[in-house]
C-alpha cells in the first residue's frame, strides 16, 4: 500500500524564506500543493521566490517578518491568514550565527542569536498556535503541524558557534515543552536538526581549509544539499504523520552517529 502526500487546500508559513533553507522548504511544500506564505524581512527575494513558485504551478503569497520584532510576528501572521487562509503548517525556520570564541562574545552578539533562533522562534510558534487552538476547539478533527528547524548544532558543540549551539539546543527544548502542551489540540510539533547543509549563505566556507577539513570529518565526506531535507520536512508537515509528535529528528548523513 503506498501513500502518497497531498497538500491540496492547506496553508504553510515558511520563516526565514528569502534564501537557504527557507526557500526550498518552500518549493517543497509548494511542490505538494500547499499554498505558501513566504515571510521574512526581505521583500525584494521574497517576490523573486514566489515568481519562481508560481511558474512551476504553485500559489505563494509574500508578508514582511521581523522575528525580533513581537509586533511584527502578530502582523505577519494576520497578513498571512488575510491573504491565504488560516496557517495549517508552520516552518520555523528563521536563524541566524556567529562564529567566535565564548569569551569573544558581546551582549550584542549574544542577543543578535538569541533573539532571532530562541526567543522569535519562539514567539512565533506561540502566536500562530494560539490561533491554530481557537480552530481546534471549533473542530476537533482539525490537525495542524509546527515544525522547527534546530540543527546538530542544538545537540553537540561546534568549534566556534557556541551561542549557535545554545540558542539551538534550546529549540529543541522548546519542541518538546510544546509538542506536550499543545498535542492535546491536534498540534504535533517537531523539529529538524540538519548536519552541514551547503546553501548560499556558506558555500564559500566550505570552499576554505577549514571548511574541507570539516567535510572530511564527515561519514561520507560531503554536504548536504537543501533539497535533502524534502521528505522529513512533507513527512513531519503530512497529516499522516498524526503519531509523531515532539520528535527531535536528525538528517544529518550520520554526522551525530560518531
């Protein structure tokens, strides 16, 4: 018996969309028939996004999102249920880094990380789930799906990226506290943790010594493409993933597995 995975009339939000993950997060859905709504603070790729969406046959609609920003959040998220509908799946995916020593680390550094990975991802999870929860009680059969993107990072220290890996091993705290509290209103949250993906944003330091150095330290030695996320990102976001809930889910070419 197979199953194929239809998105057909659901809704996806997609943070951090303008590039990288985000943006093929996108595709994929929008791949499956989801309509997509593409947020985050740059407008100008998010148009470019959605052209490339809807000339492949998909639906996507554009919303300005500042994760750092709580006021921005609840904007985005009513712009995004104006325009599309009601946000069956949420991909909290904005994220960002920086690479130095724990003593090199200002408060403006440290609050740059978390605000964005820990503290938005946070609030943004909240805000669409107080809205998915007002749905539920009105149906009971509605499910609805939060996906947040951790890293192995969340799970093991990187050289380097130590507030990186803080403010992602806290969304992976932050995936299980939910998917307990909100599993009770058809909310299934969980979370991806990918391994060295080369998108835009570090394809050249793969390029580097140090970047080679860290590819060779891999099973396979070789990284990952964002493309390789497709089926844990439809499965974890399917309705038929209903028993899958608070999974902390590495894809990591069995990077964590040394």
């Amino acid at each position: 018996m197979g199953i194929e995975v239809n998105f057909e009339g659901k809704i996806a939000m997609v943070t951090g969309a303008s590039s990288g993950l985000g943006a093929r997060f996108a595709k994929a859905l929008a791949g499956a028939g989801a309509q997509v709504v593409l947020a985050s603070r740059r407008l100008d790729r998010l148009k470019e996004l959605r052209a490339e969406i809807e000339a492949e046959g998909g639906a996507a609609h554009v919303v300005t999102l500042d994760v750092t920003d709580l006021a921005s959040i609840k904007s985005a998220i009513a712009h995004a249920e104006t325009e599309a509908g009601p946000i069956d799946i949420l991909v909290n995916n904005s994220g960002v880094s920086t690479t130095q020593r724990l003593l090199d680390v200002t408060e403006d550094d440290y609050g740059y990380v978390m605000d964005t990975n820990l503290r938005g991802a946070f609030f943004m999870a909240q805000q669409t789930a107080k809205r998915m929860i007002q749905r539920a009680k009105g149906d009971p059969r509605k499910q609805h799906r939060i996906v947040n993107i951790a890293s192995v990072a969340g799970l093991r220290v990187l050289p380097q990226i130590g507030v990186y890996c803080m403010s992602k091993a806290g969304v992976v705290q932050m995936t299980k506290a939910m998917a307990v509290e909100w599993g009770k209103y058809g909310i299934n949250v969980n979370a991806i943790c990918p391994g060295y993906i080369a998108t835009e944003m570090n394809e050249d330091y793969f390029d580097t010594e140090q970047g080679r150095k860290l590819i060779e330290m891999l099973p396979r030695r070789r990284a990952g493409r964002p493309e390789d996320l497709d089926g844990l990102l439809l499965l974890l976001a399917a309705e038929e993933a209903h028993f899958i809930n608070g999974a902390i889910i590495t894809a990591d070419d069995g990077m964590t597995a040394q």
